[in-house]
C-alpha cells in the first residue's frame, strides 16, 4: 500500500523533522498541535517587552542542526544567523571562584593545567576518544532505528562498539584522566543532560565532552526559538500543512490500524500515524488497552530524567558578573543528585543554572534591562505548588544575589514559574518530566521503548522517549529516523508522468 496522508501529533524538534522529510519524498503530511504555536518544550512567548525561549537553551552539536538543513538543499544560514559563545559558559564554585570555560582550545589547555600539572595532555587523551565515540556515535548508532540486535551484528560495528567504553561508567572514565575536583565537575556537567547520574551513565557519552568542548557552545540570534520558525518554514515549503490547538483525544484503532486521529474539534483519517506527542500520553490515554504496547508497571519501571522548576524574571536593570550561560555548583551535587535519582524529593540545597541571553543578545529584552531564566534539575513526579515553588526561588534569589554581589529581587518587573504541572498541562509529559528517558546503559538502543507500536501496524513514536534519547539533537536525529522506517515500510508515492 502506497501510503499518502501522514498525521504527525506534536510539533516538537522530532515532529517538525519527521513531517519535513515525510513531505519531501512526497507524502500528503498534516501536523497537529494541541497548543496554539509550534515547537513543543522550545515555544517562546514575549510578555512586556521580554522574549524568553520557554524551553532548551544550549545550541550543541551544529554539524546535526546543519546535517538536518543540508539534506533539502538548505543551510541553517538560510533561516537563522549563530554566533559562537566565547567563553561557552562559567561555572561558579562559591563566592568569588568564578570558572569561564574559554572556546579556544590553547586557553582551555592552560585553564586546565592551572588546576592539574599533566592535565592539558591528558585532555587531549580524553577528546581523542571522545571524538572516535562522536563520530561513531552521532554519525552511526543514533540513526539506527534500534528495533533489532541485527542492526548492530556487523563485525566493525560491535569492535566499534566496544571501543566506545559502553560498559563502564562515565564516572569512572573520567577519573582515569584527571583528579581534580574542579575539572571532574566541568567533565561531569554535559552528562547532567542526559538525566542520570555519571554512575548510571554509560562512559559511551564523553561524546557530550567532544560536543562541548571541540564542537562549541552557540547561539541563534534571537533566541531558541528560532530554529522552530526555520523548521516551520522549511516543512511549508515541503508542503506540509499545520493545524493548531489540535488537543488530540482518542486514536481509533480498526483491524490493527489507525484508521482516523479524533480531537476536540474534528477527526483526520490517516494511513500513517507518527506520535511525537509524550509516549506514555499515546499509549495510554489515546489507545485502546488491546493496542497498547507496554504494561503500567513497565513504565512505572522506567529511569525517567528529570524535570525542571523554571523562572522568566524580566529586569528593569543590566546585570553584572554574568554570562549567557552560568552553572551554579557552589553546593556538592551529590545530595541534590540523590534527591532527583534515589529517593526522589524537593532538594534541600540544589545546583541551579541561569541563561541570561540579553548579555549576548540585547534584542531579546528592553533597552537597558536583563532576561533572565533559571532553571533547578528536580525529580519527576514531585507535589508542585505555587508555595513550594516560591520557596524555592527565594532560596535560589538568595544565592544568586549573594554570589553575584547584586540586589536583583527588587528589580523584577516580570516573573512567571513553570513546573510539574505545567509540564503535564501543555506536554501531557509523563509525571511531569522535562527531558524523557534518562540515558542509562538498561534504556540505550533496543531497550528503548520501540520507535513502532507492537500492536497497531501503522503507528510510530519519535521523540525523548524512544530512540535516540533526550535532547534537541537527538529529537532532530529521531524525525530522520522514523520518517526513514515509515518510507522502508510504506512506500511513498509514485508520480505519474500523464
């Protein structure tokens, strides 16, 4: 069966991308958004002369973003303009121990071996790796579909494979490299955006350092945001079609397939269904039981990253001692860890970070004033309420004031918080989490939840919770992928010369 019309439900990074290469080999691709703009978790929205990007805020791996444009003739240049931070971020230890990670790689070799005589040339070890496992990893293993262990049975692929340290944990190979504590916390920071602790995570992800490091911290001028609109023009282009406030309520399920997408305000026939909305949301709340794929106690099983309490604070001041990017380590992430992974609760002391984009950005507030967003890690599935999370952006105002030498409460002239709640409200998001599956060596490849229904033969997932994993550039990576298996599956249209 040649299939023609593809409804896609979410317009996250993974379904902008899933519904762009659908239209571009010539399926009929309709996507439909329960909210009133596209984007997902990376909506922006402006509020008294602010814009704040509502969700990510790190541009890491441009070669996939630039991958991605490339296959239809584009350039990210085309839709968006970046700039590469320098430094990439800084990291504050305590009041007046202030880290800015510099881009250049001779200034980050001296910052090191300030720290640790040996620690430049051991850097250099360390990246070598890394980039094998970058290479191998981003250009290989995450664009397999991951639905059988044949995929990995090639004799170059399992050496490569066991190369990439999937065995061993982060923890432990960082430690091989260096010993002081400093550059521990810089090398275990990227694997904070994987949702599990360096001891769960397998040493397979020092990809992330080569990210950071080698590849660059960067920016779109504007913000976030603006790699959504690019996408959104692209997949107009691509003759894909966009209907919004779409809240989908029901898949109807008819001899092993979905026959027809159900919302509040109308019903879409379909011969193909990709699912960029929440996993669990799908599975459990759209299908019926008989066509749903995993058990309750399955998913009460899974790992999950964490959520996130955040602020949008608009400032009638600029700021000082900050950059656009900034790591507040100034508590021992080891408790805070605990509190997210192991007995899951509202952290006592918690790291926090803070993207100021107005210091590189001046467009993106008033004239003469800071955007500012705050983000605390926190564990999924906690109580949210408006008491707890003013408790906790007093502790956070407190520290932030104190280590940046700045009154900044009294300058606020916009605030808005956003948790759990919010998170199951707008993104229908599996206890409230923020990221999806955290990336354990038990939730890696085929031991994510399958990018294919085993029960409805023409439904699909993309997304943070299938393969490859959380992320921006992986969401971007799980469009491809799952467009690919449906054109594997469902040949595209032929056109006809008349």
């Amino acid at each position: 069966m040649a299939a023609k019309r593809v409804i896609v439900i979410g317009s996250g990074f993974s379904g902008l991308s899933a519904a762009t290469c659908l239209a571009d080999k010539g399926y009929e691709v309709m996507v439909l958004e329960k909210n009133s703009s596209p984007g997902g978790r990376a909506r922006s929205f402006t509020a008294d002369g602010f814009t704040f990007d509502m969700g990510p805020s790190w541009y890491w791996m441009p070669d996939v973003f630039e991958s991605y444009f490339n296959r239809f003739g584009k350039s990210t240049a085309d839709y968006y303009d970046l700039l590469r931070l320098d430094p990439s971020y800084t990291v504050v230890f305590g009041e007046d121990d202030f880290m800015d990670v510099p881009a250049r790689m001779p200034e980050l070799r001296a910052l090191f071996e300030r720290m640790e005589k040996g620690s430049a040339a051991q850097l250099d070890r360390f990246l070598e790796q890394a980039a094998y496992k970058y290479e191998v990893g981003i250009n290989q293993l995450v664009y397999k579909p991951s639905r059988s262990l044949a995929e990995f049975m090639s004799p170059r692929l399992l050496l490569d494979v066991l190369r990439m340290d999937v065995f061993q944990s982060f923890h432990k190979h960082v430690r091989r490299f260096f010993r002081h504590e400093k550059i521990i916390k810089l090398m275990e920071f990227p694997i904070l955006f994987l949702g599990a602790l360096p001891r769960n995570t397998p040493a397979l992800y020092s990809l992330m350092n080569y990210a950071d490091i080698s590849l660059g911290t960067w920016y779109p001028v504007g913000g976030m945001y603006k790699i959504v609109e690019g996408m959104v023009r692209l997949a107009e282009e691509k003759g894909v079609k966009f209907l919004y406030n779409q809240n989908v309520q029901r898949l109807q399920v008819q001899e092993g397939s979905v026959s027809h997408v159900q919302t509040e305000t109308g019903t879409f026939e379909a011969e193909v269904v990709v699912a960029s909305a929440d996993y669990h949301h799908v599975e459990k709340e759209l299908l019926p039981k008989a066509s749903q794929s995993y058990t309750d106690s399955y998913w009460d099983t899974r790992v999950m990253a964490p959520s996130s309490l955040l602020f949008y604070l608009g400032l009638d001041k600029r700021l000082k001692n900050l950059r656009h990017h900034n790591l507040f380590f100034d508590e021992d992430f080891g408790p805070h860890a605990q509190e997210i992974y192991t007995h899951p609760q509202w952290p006592k002391k918690p790291l926090f970070y803070v993207s100021a984009p107005s210091v590189t950005d001046p467009g993106v507030a008033p004239e003469g004033c800071e955007n500012l967003f705050i983000l605390i890690p926190v564990a999924p599935g906690l109580q949210d309420t408006e008491e707890l999370r003013e408790k906790y952006f007093n502790l956070v105002m407190d520290r932030l004031e104190r280590l940046t030498k700045q009154d900044i409460r009294s300058h606020i002239i916009y605030k808005r918080s956003y948790a759990h709640k919010d998170f199951i409200q707008d993104y229908n998001a599996f206890k409230g989490n923020a990221y999806g599956l955290a990336n354990t060596l038990l939730q890696t490849a085929i031991l994510k939840p399958s990018l294919k229904s085993r029960k409805v033969r023409n439904l699909y997932y993309t997304g943070q919770l299938t393969v490859p994993g959380p992320g921006v550039p992986p969401s971007l990576i799980s469009g491809q992928v799952v467009a690919k298996e449906i054109e594997r599956e469902y040949a595209p249209p032929v056109a006809v010369n008349v």
